[in-house]
C-alpha cells in the first residue's frame, strides 16, 4: 500500500503497466533529485532515501 499511495502522488500508477510506471517513477525522483542536488549532505542517508522518507510521511502517513 505505502508505494502505491506514493506513486499515485507522481501519476505513476503501476496496475496498468508496472515496468513503464517504475521507470517513469524513477524519473521523477531523479528530477527531484537533481533539482535539490545543492541541499546539504546528511550523514548516513542518500538524498533519494530522504525524497523517499519524505514521500511516505506527507502521502503514506499523512504527517505533513
């Protein structure tokens, strides 16, 4: 459930075609990724793994 709320989010559902929906789900976290690659490093976590912390608290969990 956590990944497909998340991909829902990106517009990347993945019931139709899952191979094509991840690609285009990894392509939008690169662009992200890429767009905040000025943001300060965190020891310990890659800034794709905080893009992915931060995916689940604001669509999964709702916290944010």
């Amino acid at each position: 459930a956590r990944d497909y709320e998340i991909s829902k989010k990106y517009d990347c559902s993945y019931s139709a075609n899952p191979a094509a929906a991840y690609c285009k789900f990894f392509g939008e976290i690169h662009r992200i990724a890429m767009e905040l690659s000025d943001v300060p490093v965190v020891p310990g976590k890659t800034l794709v793994k905080r893009i992915d912390e931060y995916n689940f608290a604001r669509y999964t969990k709702r916290w944010i």
